[in-house]
C-alpha cells in the first residue's frame, strides 16, 4: 500500500493503469500465478514503484537499446556457457534481461534465515551419513535409499573435513508459489554454479541504470568472491594463515568455464585443470615453471566422479590421481567434500524437514514441494494414475535434463515416462505442478515496435557460504523462462536470467 | 606461474604474431601487385611460397585463382596457419588464461575473434587493402593494449619469449623466400621488379620508413639484408628480436630458479645471438644467404625446444 501511495504522490499512477492493462492483457496463461511486481489489483508491491516509474514506463522506448547493449556486453566480454551437445566448443551468452527482479528486506530476512537452516541441516546430514549414521539408523530416512543412491560415494566416509565442513558453497533453488510463499524446488550442493553471473549481471545493470539501483536502495553482491575465499581458507589443515587455495576446472570447454574464470581472478586464487596439480607424499602440488608449489586448499569445480580416476572413473583425465588419499590423510581440504551429492539427491529431498527436525530441533522455515518417491508402490500408483498432473524428474540430474511437465507433455512423451518410470521407479520423483511466480520480462515487440512486457515464469537460486559463520549472499541468480507459458528456466532449456536486487529496508 | 599458463602464454602471443605478419603479408603482396609496373601479369601465388602452404593449398585447389589464394590465406580453416586459424587458435589459448590477462586485452582479442568469425570471400569486396590495413590496425591494437596494460613479469616474459622467436622466424622466411623463389631469373637481379620487390619486403616489416633514415633512397639486396637481419634498434630485425628474446629468458631463469644454461655460449640461444651480433650482410651474401637464414630457423627450432622441455612440457 505504501509503495502504491508513494507512486500516487509522485503523481504516476495515471501512467500505471494503461501500463498495468497492456501487461494484463499479454497474460495469457496462468492467471492464477504469482506476479512479483504487481498485486491482484494492478498496484505494484513494495520497493517495485520506482522501478515501474523511472525504468518500465520512462524508458518503455529504449528496452530493445538497452538489451541489445547489454547483450554486446556480455558476448564482447566473453561472459557465455557452452551447451553441451551443440557443435564443439560453441558459446552462448545467457540471455538477459534487464527488467529487475526485487525482494523486500522483510521477505529476504525470513529468507535468508531458512536458508542458513537448511544448508546447516544437510550438512549435518552428510557428517551423519558418512560418519556414525543415526539418522539412518534410526529409520528417518531410509538407509537402502541412500547407500543405493548413485551420490553415495563409499570413499567419503572416514574423510572428515576441517570443521566438518562437507557443504561450503550452496545454490538452493526456490520457487515462488501461487499463495506468494517460497518454496524450496531443490538443492545444490555438489558444485553449485550461476553466481558468476549474480555478479556480472548486476554490473551490467550498474552500468545501464546507476540512478535506479542506487535510489531503490539494492543490497550490493560484490563482496561475494571475497567471502568464498575467506571460507576456503578456513578449511586449509592445520591453520595455516596464509594458505594456497586454487579452483579446479575441468577446462575451457566446461559449460562453466566463465565461471571458473571469473571467480579465480575474483578471488586472486591460481585456475587449475587437473593436470596442473599432482600428488607425492600425501600432499597436493601445481606444477609450476619453477617446480611444485603446495596446495592447501581446493575450490574443485569437477563432479565427484571426474575428481580422482584412482577411487572414480579411471577414464577421467579431468582429476588428479591420489587426491583422494592426500584428502584423507589431512595433506589437502577440498570445497565441498566428496559425497555431497547424497544430500541433493531428489529422492532425498523429500526428507529434508526431518532431517531439519532430526537435526536442529527446529520446524522449517522454507516449506518443500509436495515430494512422491515413486520407488514408493503407493505413490507410484497414484502418480500413474494421473501422470499428467505432476511433474516427473529423474533422482540422479540436473540443469533440468529429462524434466517431463505433465500438463505440457504429449502423449508420446507421457507414455515414454511411464515406461522408464515403471522400468525403473527409484530413478524417479514425482511432484504437483507448482505455478511458479512470473514477473515483467521483455517477451519481443509490441503492435507500436516498442518492446513488449509480459509475464514470464521465474525461479530464484540464492547462493549460502557454510563457513565458520554462515553467509548468504544478499541476492542470487533469477532465471526466466523466455517462452510464453515454459516453466522451465534453466539456461541449457531456453532461459534467460535477470539481475535480483534485495533490498536494504 | 603454472606450466601451462606459461605455455598458454607463449602461444597465444605466437598465433598473434603469426596472424599479424601474415596480415601484413597480404597487404604487401598487394602493393605488388597493383604497381607492378611491368605489365606482366602477377598472382597472389608468391604468398604461397612465402609462407609455405604451397602444397596444402595444392591438395584442394588444382587450377588456382586470386580469390582461392586469398580466401585460403585469410580464413580457410583447413590451413591450421591462415590468419582465421591463427586467431581462433590464438584467442583459445587466451580463453584459458584470460584470468592472467587485463580485462581491456581479454575483450581485444575475443572482440577480434568474434569479428573474425563472420569473415567470407565478401570481406574483399570493399577493397582487399582496406581489409588487410585495418586487420593490421587491429593487431596493432592488441599489442599496444598489451604494452600499456600489462605488468613487466614473468607472464609478460613468456609473452615476449613467443612473439620474438616468432617474428624471428618470419623474418628469416620472408628474406629467404624472396631471394630464391620471388626472382627466378637472374637477369632481373637489380631490375625495377627486384627493386620493389625488396621495397616491398621492407614494407611487410613496417621497415621502410625506419631503413630509408639510414639507407636512403637507395634500396638493394645488401643493405636490406642488413638491415633486417642485423640492425640493432630495429623492432622487426632479427638481431632486435633475439636481443629482446635472450633478456626475456634470462629474466625468466632468474625469476625461475636462477639458472643461465639456457643461453650459454654453446646453446641455441648462445650461438644465434653471437651470429646475429657478429654478421654482415656482405659475408653472409657471399657465403650463402639460404644456409645462413635455415641457421636461423634452425637455431629458432631449438631454442622453442628447449623452452619446451625447461619451462613448459608437462611431466
């Protein structure tokens, strides 16, 4: 009510009505969604006013301008991802759009508590599961469903951490339902990615609208590679006070490979392949022009199963032979531990408010989706009986790869699921689908050629640093799902991102 | 540093070089072409032969034309050292180290690279000479970015290391081919054809200028030779660029653990300086310009070796 007086003060409000109409009019799907900018009744919410004045409607002529500039921006600066199964080696800028997505101070506090709960809960887990293992002794989450799941890595267990710090980086993805609530959509604790562009998407923005950001009052996310080393170096064995940390990439062709770029040169840190490092002596080395130069701390960027073809696959050239045992021995810490997959595993995401129970005594502040494990013959049942209400999703992947939407799906691709679900139904979850919030999104040209808004589908990945204090950068990546009515935002499926401004009161 | 930031290094700037000169090349081989004032007709043929791709060119092309020539020169991918294939291989290898580099060179180079993948045939079009001279113009960017950003270390070194043995070996190329395969007939030795054909193989070195300030207007096989070869102060001869590649290593053995083998009096290194520093191009004429200059690029392949097995080769 405030943020819609103030605007009415400023004398705009007769500028909003026909704004609000023309957007109304582009919402052709999912009325019943949740719009972050504007309430039911077309008044925009809290901290969003301004941005609707001075950007939406004062510059309603430049948007094709200002997206093409900050699309130049970003290609020119080589800020792309390669998509796997495209020609070799082809780069892709994420696309961007430069309409800003806001959280009011009060929203992100609730926020950023859950999440702290919640990434000290799943930590707490993997110390669990890969150290006396009550919680799966005493029945709260099933043991079969974790020493079976592809994450659990047999070589973890006996590798404590400094601090017992298995998870230092988080990226928890949420997603805002129709009732305004967030709700978790799912973890990543394994080697979370996206924050590069958290960073560089909000410079961008810094640059097309300085006034903007700086008179609705956004939360700066500079100081985020800053923290991440300050967490790593933590973790170096026996506290050293300047210790050697490095980020290890699997190479200039890995989707995140900007990624890794960008953070090393944040960080001031040394940017590693894996045969740049080698083992002797239960101590990690980089070979250098002048010889070898200890390692104490790695930020790896490589799946577990890449990291050590002595312990994993013996095919990968991405890892260091004997990584493993020099972990073991104490010689080296790695962010995050090996293992860490077992607690992002989809299956075992539908156990996490118990484990948040088991382990904190606490309730949940951030709710899950409504889970169906359909190793489950009950819930296997119901689920097929009505397939193409849910949205189905393979336990062991990511970036969104074979995520089938019930209500979007044809025939052919629903018959296809029930026969892979019904071949092998713990390699599947199922879940309502949840009409995630939309928001204002350049969707292409109006009837006038100026740009078109409308509503588009938008999830949140914010980004918690596990260190001796817990940190959650006051911000994250929002993506958008560019095409009218997709639900699915990930980049390697069409979508796009937008810069997140958390706002400071 | 890591080895293979090192390595990254060396060949990003190698491909540079690479690129550049032949941009240059291209640029040159047109003056030649347009003034060529004895009517007779010429190609873009002696590029080929200057920068040895003859034979590959061959195996696609049996019957060549200028437009082949040049669209193989400039962007055909399947030569591994058209000037497209030595920027691409050029900016991969800055990809990998872009976290090294100023931000302002990273967006050069990927700039260059990004344009350069819309090249085709239509690039001529508004004029070949127009195209090479901004090409040039834009590796002169690149260099200039990199002198005025980049700090004096041990990466600059390695940088530096690449470029000069590079240029070294281009040079010697340039001078050898156009002794023995641009000229064929004797009689045309001193000839008008011979003269601006020299011109031009100063200008291809941005030499032209600089070597009229000693020789005049007089232009002829000794003292170009000379000049390219043995001039101290000149950024393009090979005396200039085995100086500035001798200090670089030094540098670097210093910074790397203070050992000098690399360029003692019996190594590569050593005995290319010494040759360069002591020759004249009137004894080298007389006792054979060709053997001399595979000297060169002999003594250049070793030295990359070497650099190879102490610096950069993964073990």
């Amino acid at each position: 009510m405030q943020s819609a007086a103030m605007v009415q003060s400023a004398g705009e409000l007769g500028n909003v009505a026909p704004f609000w109409a023309l957007y109304r009019a582009a919402h052709r799907t999912n009325l019943e969604a949740f719009d972050e900018m504007f309430d039911p009744q077309g008044r925009p919410r809290p901290g969003y006013s301004r941005v609707l004045a001075d950007f939406l409607i004062a510059h309603a002529d430049r948007f094709d301008e200002i997206r093409t500039r900050a699309d130049r921006m970003f290609l020119n600066e080589g800020v792309t991802f390669n998509v796997y199964g495209d020609s070799a080696g082809a780069e892709r800028i994420f696309p961007f759009d430069p309409i800003p997505r806001l959280i009011d101070a009060q929203t992100w506090s609730q926020l950023e508590a859950g999440l702290i709960q919640r990434v000290r809960a799943l930590n707490a887990f993997l110390a669990d599961v890969y150290g006396e293992g009550t919680i799966l002794k005493e029945g709260i989450v099933p043991n079969d469903l974790i020493k079976t799941s592809p994450q659990f890595r047999r070589a973890a267990a006996g590798i404590i951490p400094p601090h017992g710090a298995y998870i230092t980086v988080a990226g928890i993805d949420l997603v805002r339902a129709a009732d305004g609530r967030f709700h978790v959509l799912e973890d990543n604790v394994r080697t979370p990615s996206g924050v590069s562009y958290v960073i560089k998407n909000r410079l961008v923005m810094t640059r097309l609208v300085p006034e903007l950001i700086r008179a609705t009052g956004a939360r700066s996310v500079e100081h985020y590679p800053a923290d991440l080393l300050a967490c790593l170096c933590e973790l170096a064995p026996s506290g050293k006070s300047r210790p050697t940390v490095a980020l290890l990439t699997p190479g200039a062709y890995n989707s995140a490979f900007f990624e890794h770029v960008f953070l090393s040169q944040q960080m001031g840190v040394e940017l590693v392949e894996g045969r740049d490092l080698v083992c002797v002596d239960h101590k990690l080395y980089m070979k250098t022009v002048d010889g070898l130069r200890q390692v104490d701390v790695l930020y790896r960027r490589i799946d577990d199963d890449f990291l050590d073809p002595v312990v994993f696959r013996p095919d990968s050239m991405l890892g260091v032979p004997g990584l493993t045992s020099v972990l073991r021995a104490g010689g080296a810490a790695i962010a995050n531990a090996i293992g860490t997959g077992v607690a992002d595993d989809k299956a075992v995401y539908a156990y996490t408010p118990a484990m948040i129970r088991y382990y904190l005594g606490e309730e949940p502040i951030i709710p899950i989706v409504e889970t169906c494990l359909l190793r489950d013959p009950d819930a296997r049942r119901m689920v097929l009986r009505e397939l193409d209400r849910y949205v189905i999703k393979p336990t062991g992947a990511s970036g969104g790869y074979g995520v089938v939407i019930g209500p979007s799906a044809s025939d052919r691709e629903l018959a296809q699921v029930r026969e892979r679900i019904e071949r092998a139904p713990a390699d599947y979850i199922a879940q309502p689908v949840v009409q995630i919030s939309v928001h204002p999104t350049i969707a292409g040209r109006g009837a006038d050629g100026g740009a078109q808004i409308a509503p588009r589908h938008i999830d949140f990945r914010p980004f918690v640093l596990l260190g001796a204090r817990p940190r959650v950068l006051p911000g994250g990546l929002t993506r958008v799902a560019l095409r009218e009515g997709s639900l699915i935002v990930n980049s390697s499926q069409g979508g796009g991102s937008k810069d997140t401004w958390v706002l400071s009161s | 540093m890591l080895r293979r930031i090192a390595d990254h290094l060396f060949w990003m700037a190698r491909y540079l070089e690479r690129a550049e000169w032949r941009a240059r090349l291209a640029d040159v081989n047109y003056h030649l072409l347009v003034e060529n004032p004895t009517g007779e007709p010429q190609s873009w043929a002696p590029l080929l032969a200057i920068t040895g791709d003859g034979e590959l060119f061959a195996e696609y092309h049996d019957a060549p034309n200028e437009a082949q020539v040049l669209d193989f020169f400039t962007f055909e991918l399947r030569n591994p050292s058209s000037i497209l294939s030595c920027i691409n291989a050029a900016r991969e290898n800055a990809r990998s180290l872009r976290h090294r580099l100023s931000s302002e060179l990273w967006l050069e180079i990927n700039t260059l690279y990004l344009d350069s993948q819309q090249w085709s045939h239509a690039v001529f079009e508004q004029g070949v000479y127009g195209f090479f001279s901004e090409l040039r113009n834009r590796f002169h960017r690149v260099g200039g970015i990199s002198h005025a950003t980049l700090p004096r270390d041990i990466e600059f070194d390695f940088m530096t290391v690449g470029t000069m043995l590079e240029r070294a070996e281009n040079v010697s190329r340039l001078l050898d081919s156009k002794y023995h395969y641009l000229l064929p007939r004797l009689e045309d030795v001193g000839g008008t054809v011979d003269r601006m054909q020299w011109a031009a193989v100063l200008r291809s070195a941005s030499a032209l200028e600089a070597y009229r300030r000693v020789y005049g207007n007089q232009i002829a096989v000794e003292p170009v030779v000379e000049f390219l070869l043995f001039d101290a102060g000149f950024p393009r001869s090979a005396r200039f660029c085995i100086d500035e590649l001798e200090a670089a290593l030094e540098r670097i053995g210093r910074a790397a653990g203070g050992s000098r083998e690399i360029s003692d009096a019996a190594s590569p290194m050593g005995r290319l300086a010494a040759a360069l520093r002591a020759g004249k191009a009137g004894a080298v004429i007389g006792s054979g310009l060709h053997e001399f200059l595979m000297e060169v690029q002999d003594l250049c392949a070793g030295i990359g070796s070497i650099i190879f097995d102490k610096y950069l080769r993964f073990e």
